[in-house]
C-alpha cells in the first residue's frame, strides 16, 4: 500500500534538483512532499489531480505543484494495459521554498521572488505563451553541472514564473485536502480506485467497500477530506476524460463518448457535461475547434 508522503531522492551537494523520468506511465498514486516541484510533461497526457481538483494535462504542458500540496499525474487506462517503455517522459525540478526563500532569495533584490514562492502553495498551470522559454530553461539546469550556472539559470525561472500575470491555482486554499497520514492513505487509495475504474458502474457501495467504511460513514469521510461528493468526484474524472476525447477526435460519436467514459445515459451525459464544462458537447467540440482554427491557418501561410 502506497503512503501519501513522498520523500524525494535529494542530492545533499544541491539545494536545487534537477532530473529526467522515462517511464511507462506516471507514479500513478496520490503524495505530497515538502518540496515545491515544477513539472515539464515532455510526453504523456491524463488527469492531474491537485488537492481536490483535476485537470486535463498532455504533452508539453507546464504546471508549478506547491509544497505539500496532494497532487497525481494520473495517466489514462490505456497506459497500464501494455506496458511501453518511455511511454511518459518529464523534467522535474525540486526545490524547499524554505530553504530558497531563507537563504538564496534573502536579499531585498529578491525580495519580489519570495513573495511569488510564498503565494505559489496551491500551484498552477504555465501559460502556453511562455511554455517554450520555461522548458529551454528546465533543461538547462537539468544539463549544468556548475552549481553557480544552475543557480543563476533557477533565478531566471523564478523571475519568468512569476511575470505570468494572476495565474490560476490548481487548487482552492480552502478545499485542499485535510489528512494525516493515515487518512492520506485512504484518500490515496480511493482516488485509485476511482481513476482506474471511471469507465465502469461503481456504486457508492462499491468504493466504500474500497475503503472498507459503511456507505454513510464513507460518504462523510470523503466529503470531509475533499470538498466534493463521491458522484461529483466521479462526474469530474468521467468528464475530463470526455473532454480528452473530443478534443483528440478519437471518437465514433458523442454518445459512444458518453458510454466509454461510464455514462449509462447520452441525457445525463449532456446535463453533467454541461454543469461542469458550462458547455454542451457539441458547443464544446466547435469552442475547440475555434482555438486550433488560427494555428492552422498560420501553420498554413508558413508553408506557402
């Protein structure tokens, strides 16, 4: 059974860690560490699970994940029928926001990088506008055995991170999760459960059993610890997972969407889609079609 602390393999020559995964799919459980991690999904798509909010990531997407705060990058089915090597590639850099902020940026100068580390607990996505120049830069320090080079080029991220104007968190401050570390296993093993088998018929009777809770206390415990109901929980993965799908255009029609994300009824796929997304379906499918509309069109200028 996997617990919810994480202890990262810290270099004790480095204040600052750098490094590369290349695995078959991401460490599929939900932890926490003291550490601040910035993460760079070079390859791989999925669910990101941050406190008690989730969010669709793929390739090259950026995200910032607080201190402490309970997150999982959890991949799709798919990635753990046939196992490939490499399936998911990421750069992670690890850093102690204490440490950082009591020792390197303790210097008026700095001061403006402090209060960025300081506001950063719940995490956020990295724009896309600047995605490319925060990658250049991961990969430098990943690269740099120079410890002054690595440093200096750290700063220089901290300084690009923080001009991304209100960025939105990965979580609301007062819905992260509230555990100690027993609970944080249960919670673990039920966010499992949950993203493993979204596509079936689980009952409430069915992940309480995970949880080996009576259905009423379950519901009181799950409800406790994250903010959301066991069927609101379960909405939110069915239909991020929907929204994968019809923006990949890996779909025969919206209701056999519908089904293979464990809807039993299109009527009710539409009402939760739309309460969620605040979109119907095929409004969503043309809204995504009109931000990939001008990429093609540049993309098609360029090669005249």
């Amino acid at each position: 059974m996997k617990v919810l602390q994480f202890t990262i393999p810290i270099q004790h020559d480095k204040t600052i860690v750098a490094r590369e995964d290349r695995l078959p799919y991401f460490y599929p459980y939900l932890h926490k560490h003291k550490e601040m991690q910035i993460t760079w999904v070079r390859r791989g798509d999925g669910t990101l699970v941050a406190g008690s909010d989730m969010h669709l990531f793929q390739s090259n997407d950026i995200f910032v994940i607080g201190a402490n705060q309970p997150h999982v990058f959890k991949n799709a089915s798919s990635y753990f029928g046939q196992v490939v090597e490499n399936s998911t590639i990421s750069v992670d850099i690890f850093f102690d926001p204490d440490v950082i902020c009591s020792s390197l940026l303790n210097i008026p100068e700095l001061k403006n990088l402090r209060s960025f580390l300081m506001n950063s607990q719940n995490g956020f996505r990295v724009n896309k506008n600047i995605s490319d120049k925060v990658a250049d830069i991961m990969h430098r320090i990943m690269e740099l055995d120079n410890g002054m080079e690595r440093t200096l080029q750290f700063i220089e991220l901290l300084q690009l991170l923080s001009s991304i104007p209100s960025p939105q968190s990965l979580s609301n401050a007062a819905q992260t999760l509230r555990n100690n570390e027993a609970d944080g296993i249960r919670i673990s093993e039920i966010y499992n459960y949950i993203l493993h088998n979204y596509e079936k018929d689980i009952t409430l009777e069915d992940v309480s059993q995970q949880a080996y809770m009576t259905p009423q206390a379950f519901c009181r415990f799950f409800k406790k610890h994250t903010g959301h109901t066991f069927i609101s929980f379960l909405n939110e993965i069915r239909i991020n997972e929907a929204r994968k799908k019809l923006s990949e255009g890996n779909y025969d029609s919206i209701s056999s969407v519908a089904y293979n994300c464990g809807f039993n009824s299109i009527t009710n796929f539409n009402r939760v889609f739309k309460a969620i997304t605040k979109f119907a379906p095929s409004a969503y499918i043309e809204s995504f079609k009109e931000k990939i509309r001008p990429l093609d069109q540049s993309y098609m200028l360029a090669s005249v």
